[in-house]
C-alpha cells in the first residue's frame, strides 16, 4: 500500500501552477475517441517495465504498444494499433489547468497532421466520469482511460501534462513533461521528413 501511495502523491502533485515544484517526466499523445483500433487478442495483457527498445511483444508488436485499454466511449483499444506511424501522447489529469489549457494545442495537432499521425490522449489520476467529462471538451482526439495508472506506468510517466512522442517503430524518440510541449510540433515534423 505504501509503495503505490509514494508515487500516487508525486503524480497529485505534479499539477499546479509553479512548474519549478515539478519534475520532468515523459509523454506521448496520439488519436481519437473513436474506435479506430482493433481489440487486442490478449485482453489481458500486463504492463511492461522494459524499455522502449527491449524488442518486440506478440505477433511483431513493439513491447511498448503490446497493450489493450478502453477509450473514453467504451470502445476496446489495441495499442498495436499505433505501430507503423508517429504517434503523439498525451497524458492529461481532469483537475489540472495545464493539461485544460493544452486542448487547443492537442487538437490543432491532430487536426494538422491527421491520418499521418496518432494523437492518443491518456487520462488518469481521477475516476471514469471525471475523465469522460474532460475528454468531452477535448474532441478531435482519442482518448484512453487509465484510472488505474498502468497505460502511465508503461510509459514512465510521473506527471501531468506529458508527452511522449513515438516513431513508427513504437520507440519513444522524445519526451516532455510539465510546460515541455512547445517542441512537440517539430518533433513530429521530423519524424514525418
């Protein structure tokens, strides 16, 4: 109980208005809340502590995207499914002004680069309807629901708002953490060349 209390309470209270009180951390954003991915075969896929590189999972998957969740709307979600092209991150709490602030941003992203690029908003750190209900003001964008924090785990997230950014290989090539996102845009342009 203690070892998920420690790092509970770094997470609440990385949010706030001072980003010296915070550390840096990683994120990456991708898609929409539309059921745009196939349900996984192993819905009961653990999350991994091995590094972005540490080879692939099942059927060729990338270890990192070997993963099933739900989207906002109840949809199955198959990280699989953002292998073979950039996808953005986006891990977002329902309380944090940050990350409320950072929905244009995230929506013009997905809006600008479109099929080219997954942008994939991942909330936690409140209950199912607190993240449906900032979910709702950040349409344009698929949207995860990670009450319990293991899509965040995975991807070795300590704060909101993060970003990772993965190339098409399911390879974590950069990450921000609290006010971080300003290089986000050409971080991806250089992905897409």
């Amino acid at each position: 109980m203690v070892a998920t209390a420690v790092p509970l309470l770094l997470l609440l209270g990385a949010c706030g208005d001072d980003p010296a009180t915070t550390a840096t951390s990683s994120t990456t954003s991708s898609a929409s809340d539309e059921p745009s991915a196939a349900p996984s075969d192993d819905a009961s896929a653990e999350p991994s502590d091995e590094p972005a590189d540490a080879g692939e999972g099942a059927a060729g998957t990338p270890e990192l995207l070997d993963f099933t969740a739900t989207t906002v709307g109840g949809y199955p979600f198959d990280g699989a499914s953002l292998a073979g092209s950039p996808t953005v991150l986006w891990f977002w709490a329902p309380w944090c002004p940050t990350c409320r602030s950072q929905i244009p941003q995230v929506q013009d992203l997905a809006q600008t680069y479109g099929d080219r690029v997954g942008v994939v908003g991942i909330g936690s750190l409140d209950s199912a309807e607190a993240i449906a209900d900032f979910a709702g003001d950040a349409e344009g964008v698929t949207h995860l629901e990670d009450v319990d924090g293991e899509l965040w785990t995975r991807f070795g997230v300590a704060e909101q708002s993060s970003f990772v950014v993965l190339d098409a290989d399911g390879e974590v090539v950069f990450e921000a953490g609290y006010g971080g996102s300003d290089d986000l845009g050409a971080e991806v342009d250089a992905l897409l060349g």
